[in-house]
C-alpha cells in the first residue's frame, strides 16, 4: 500500500501532463517503446500506387497508436479529414504526393513505427497508470474517455487545429 502511493505521489504530476499532451508510447514485440516517427502508406483509389513517406508528427502519432479507439468515436469522416488537414500541411510528404490527393484512400490509409527506443522504467510505470486510468474510466462507462483525451491533447497544442464535424441540416 505505502509502495502505491508513493507510486501515485511520483506520476500524479506526469500524469496530468500525459492527459493533455499526445501519446507517442506503445507495445511492440512485447517491448514498451517511445515512438519517434512513423511511417504512413496512403493507397490511391483506381490505382496500384500509393504513397509513402515518414513523419515524427505527433498527432498523427498518437493517432497511429490510438487509431482504433479515436476512430470509433469520431462523427463519419471525421477521420478521414481530420487526416487529410494534417497532410496538408505535413512537410516531410512530397509534392508529388500531395498533388494527388484527390485520389487518396484515407479509409485505408496504414501507419507503421519508424524509429523508436526502448521506454525507460519510469516512462513504462507512467504509461501502464495511464492505460490502468483510462481501462478503469471504460468500466465505469465513460467508454469514450481515449477519444476525449485525444481531443483535449489537440486542443492543449496550440499549433495542431482540431477539426471539428460539422452539422448537416436538412
């Protein structure tokens, strides 16, 4: 009981700096690891070519990681140009390839870890409370809490726009 909540005394500022920042740690081969870039593969729609590039953008790295739970709540095709606005503005993609946007297939667009390292202790301890916090907000039915945490990070990071939907009236 003391070793918790010496544990919880330490992390209990990281914490909140980890709620509102991006998340750019994962689990790969059974290793926690710190992601640094990723690679992005974007398939064009009526065409054997993609295109593929590298970037140590954070949004999108985060976005990898947390794909399956950001993309779950977003309104319909929000995803998709969410994505495309942060490409857009991406300066490690080439021309070549954003002049072909229009034939962009976001829907199965394939992130991939580029470079990373090893977490380190403290970094795997902070980590594993925060997935421990959000599992625990999920059970008591906030089952959109990773999604909201994404959000608050774009919101908190004056140089990344969140996108929001817009409503459509008939």
């Amino acid at each position: 009981m003391v070793y918790m909540k010496t544990l919880l005394n330490n992390l209990t500022p990281n914490i909140e700096h980890l709620r509102n920042t991006f998340n750019d740690i994962t689990i790969k081969n059974g290793d926690y690891v710190k992601i640094s870039s990723i690679n992005l593969t974007i398939p064009l729609y009526r065409s054997e070519d993609e295109c593929n590039f590298s970037t140590e953008n954070r949004q999108l790295i985060h976005m990898m990681i947390d794909q399956s739970e950001i993309e779950r709540f977003m309104p319909y095709m929000m995803w998709e140009h969410t994505i495309r606005s942060i490409l857009f503005k991406e300066s490690s993609i080439k021309s070549v390839f954003l002049d072909q946007f229009v034939n962009w297939n976001i829907g199965r667009i394939s992130f991939s870890i580029g470079k990373c390292r090893k977490c380190t202790k403290k970094e795997i301890e902070l980590f594993r409370f925060f997935r421990t916090e959000q599992r625990s907000e999920i059970l008591s039915g906030n089952d959109q809490i990773v999604f909201k945490q994404y959000i608050e990070a774009t919101h908190n990071n004056s140089s990344i726009q969140c996108y929001p939907a817009t409503v459509v009236q008939f």
